[in-house]
C-alpha cells in the first residue's frame, strides 16, 4: 500500500476497510524501519508507530482519538495478541471464532456477530496460536492439528489446524465470568424461578446427588457452579475438570484436580478417570465433576454408590431421557457390562437430572427438573417434578409431582 493509496483511504471518510488498510500500513512501515540488530523495547515499538502515524496523517490529520486507537492496536498486533488483546480485556465477549486470519467472529450479550479487523497476517495468527499452547506445554502442527487448552485466565481453547481444517486454521475461545454467577443471579436473569432456586438448595444441602444435562453453550457449567454455591462450608470437596472452569466459593476444604494433557513426548497424562479414582481415597464428603463425557462415567457412578451423597456433575444430552441412554453409552466406553447392571447403578446412584437448554431467542433456561424412581420393567424410571412449556409464545415454569424420596430432607430437617 503506497502513500498515495493512503491518502486516498482517508479522503474516503475513512470507513472500516479503510481503517484497517491505514492500520496494516503503519504496522508495515514500523517493521521495515525497526533496528533488529539490539534488543527492541516496548517504548521503542511505541515511539516507531508514533513515527510511522505521523507520516501517515502529515496530509490528511487524525483526530486524537483515532491517533491513539491506530497506535493502541498496532503496538497489539506487534507485541501481543493482535485482535485477541482486546477482545479477551472485554469482559461482555462470551465467544471468540477465528476463522482464519481475516474472519472472527464473538458472541456479546447473547448475539453473535462478525468483528469488522482482521489479524494482521496468517502467520501473526499461527504465531498466537504458538503461544497459546506453549504457555501449557503443548504442541499443535500438521501431525497433531486438534489441541484444547486454555489461557491464563482460564478461557478454554479449541484449536484445529489444517489440513484437518482444510484451508484456514480455527480458534475457538470459550470465556467465562470473572465473577461466577450466583443463583440469585440465575433467577434475576429468568434462567428460573425463585420457587425452583429454593427447591435445588434443599436437595443440594440434603446431600441428593445431582446431574445437569444440556446441550453445548446451554448453561450446564453454570447452573454447577451456582448449586456449590449452596453446598455447608463444613464438608471436604474435590473438583476434578479438564480444564479448572468451577469456581466453588466458601469452602475452606476444597481441593481443586485438573486433568493433564500428554507431554510433547506422548507421555505423562493424567485422565478425569485417574483422578477420579484417587478422589476416592482422599476422603471427600461430595466430589464435583465438571463433565462426564466418557469413561470416567462409571468411577463416577461408583462413587455415587458408595458413600458419596451429594455429588454433582454435568454431561451433554439433549433430554432426561437421552441422558439414561448416554450414561449407558459413556460406562460402556470404559468396561463392557450388562445393560441391566448400567442401569441400577444409574438408579442408584443419581437422584435428580436437571436440563437446561439454549432457547431461540438466546437465553438459557432450566427446562426440567426429573427425580429418580428405581426401575421399572427394566428401565430406569424418571418422574417429573417441574417442566418448563412455552404456551403462546410465553414460557412458564410447572409443578407437576412433589418429590418422591424424601428421607435426605427429613435427615437434613428440611421436611
């Protein structure tokens, strides 16, 4: 781009293209006047793209403002993480979805939408890339091109490279509140009612052990985190994840166990399932874990089964009742057993499935909550205690059934 293309960029009103070709202009000029013969600081990259905007705008005068916004995401794109910077210092970005260098879009407030930047370069973005998962001595290449980490402040990373991603490579970032949302929250923002906010506490602090099912980005993490929020801070809890999202708050004991990747040689990782099964030798009163998705499954009814009342955890399924044949599915994954002996261990080790789903108009609701009742002509049997049904285009929550099983409430002096 030569000065005369710039000029003509600002005569042009400078609209978002225009800017971002000013801005590739300035970076371009810094790089090719930088002494890369002695260590270059941060005030010397500052100083060059004060230079280089100077020039730019000698002609056709920036205003303040546009000045320190040119040099701010220069210097990003030069030192840091380019586009990333500022989305990650956003606290109301939820989702970040880099389709290669020159499309990103987030997810703001429940919408998505395309970012009118770009990254510099394919190669700044495979460099970014480099960084996230050496930060967690990791590595992603042709030869391993799918990697999921997460970031220092514990976003959660999915990285696909090509070829697997054919012709771009993909970044997927999930973030998560600085502060974790509270039920009090939950029922203010309609995810549900304060009658059914009152009903889970019982069964949280009467020890029912409760799984919350749902699909991909409908609440599932959330709803756990806000129900340890109502776990007695007198217990000893342990949290096993793949990547430490919960943050349980007011308990003293509480041990946090996050899963590890392979080493760069292979070797070295440590599986939900193998901490799972030292959780149980380390005397918790509830184990917390953040996600079932194979065959940790089975550990994690075992542990249900023995002793542990009051544990907690989520997996993906789109109904209850999907969920009774993903859970038969997930223990299978990890030892080949008799349906029948799934599903006792289902029965007798769950006490609630709790669903949340991502509605149409992007907010996330609880949509069922289901007690279960044993078996019944060889199936587990679920019974419905409230639903959620959308009626003339408006949802209400429903009380159908009380609860069945109610020796832990009267146990906990809450019947």
């Amino acid at each position: 781009m030569d000065r005369q293309q710039i000029e003509d960029a600002l005569q042009n009103g400078k609209n978002a293209l225009n800017r971002q070709q000013i801005e590739d202009a300035v970076r371009k000029g810094v790089i090719e006047n930088l002494n890369m013969d002695r260590t270059v600081s941060d005030e010397d990259i500052r100083e060059q793209i004060r230079k280089q905007i100077f020039v730019t705008a000698r002609e056709n005068p920036l205003s303040v403002n546009e000045r320190l916004t040119l040099e701010h995401n220069v210097f990003n794109a030069l030192r840091r993480l380019d586009v990333l910077s500022d989305l990650l210092a956003d606290d109301e970005v939820t989702e970040i979805m880099i389709n290669g260098p020159d499309n990103i879009f987030i997810e703001k407030a429940g919408k998505l939408m395309k970012l009118d930047r770009h990254f510099s370069s394919a190669e700044k973005l495979s460099d970014i890339i480099q960084t996230i998962v050496a930060a967690n001595n990791q590595m992603v290449n042709e030869s391993s091109p799918i990697v999921d980490t997460r970031l220092a402040d514990g976003s959660r990373v999915s990285i696909v490279l090509p070829p697997v991603s054919v012709d771009r490579a993909t970044v997927t970032i999930r973030r998560f509140p600085k502060e974790p949302y509270t039920m009090d929250m939950l029922v203010k923002n309609g995810t549900m009612t304060r009658e059914i906010a009152d009903f889970l506490k019982k069964l949280v602090v009467a020890r029912y052990t409760i799984l919350v099912g749902g699909g991909t980005g409908s609440g599932k993490t959330t709803l756990l985190n806000a129900l340890t929020g109502f776990i007695p801070s007198d217990e000893r809890v342990i949290t096993i994840e793949d990547s430490a999202e919960l943050k349980v708050m007011g308990i003293p004991n509480l041990v946090t166990l996050e899963a590890r990747a392979a080493t760069l040689e292979g070797k070295l990782a440590v599986t939900i399932r193998d901490l799972l099964k030292a959780t149980l030798r380390m005397r918790p009163d509830r184990i917390i874990v953040g996600e079932c998705r194979g065959e940790e499954t089975l550990e994690m009814l075992q542990a249900c089964n023995t002793g542990h009342d009051g544990s907690l955890t989520t997996a993906h399924a789109n109904s209850p009742e999907d969920m009774l044949a993903r859970l038969e599915t997930m223990v299978l994954m990890g030892m080949d057993l008799p349906v029948d002996a799934i599903r006792r261990q289902i029965a007798g080790g769950i006490d609630f499935f709790v669903q949340v789903s991502r509605m149409r108009d992007r907010s996330r609701k609880l949509v069922a909550i289901n007690e279960v009742d044993g078996m019944e002509n060889g199936h587990v049997k679920l019974v419905p205690i409230y639903t959620y049904t959308l009626e003339g285009g408006k949802g209400t929550w429903k009380k159908v059934n009380e609860i069945i099983h109610t020796d832990k409430l009267v146990m906990a002096g809450l019947r």
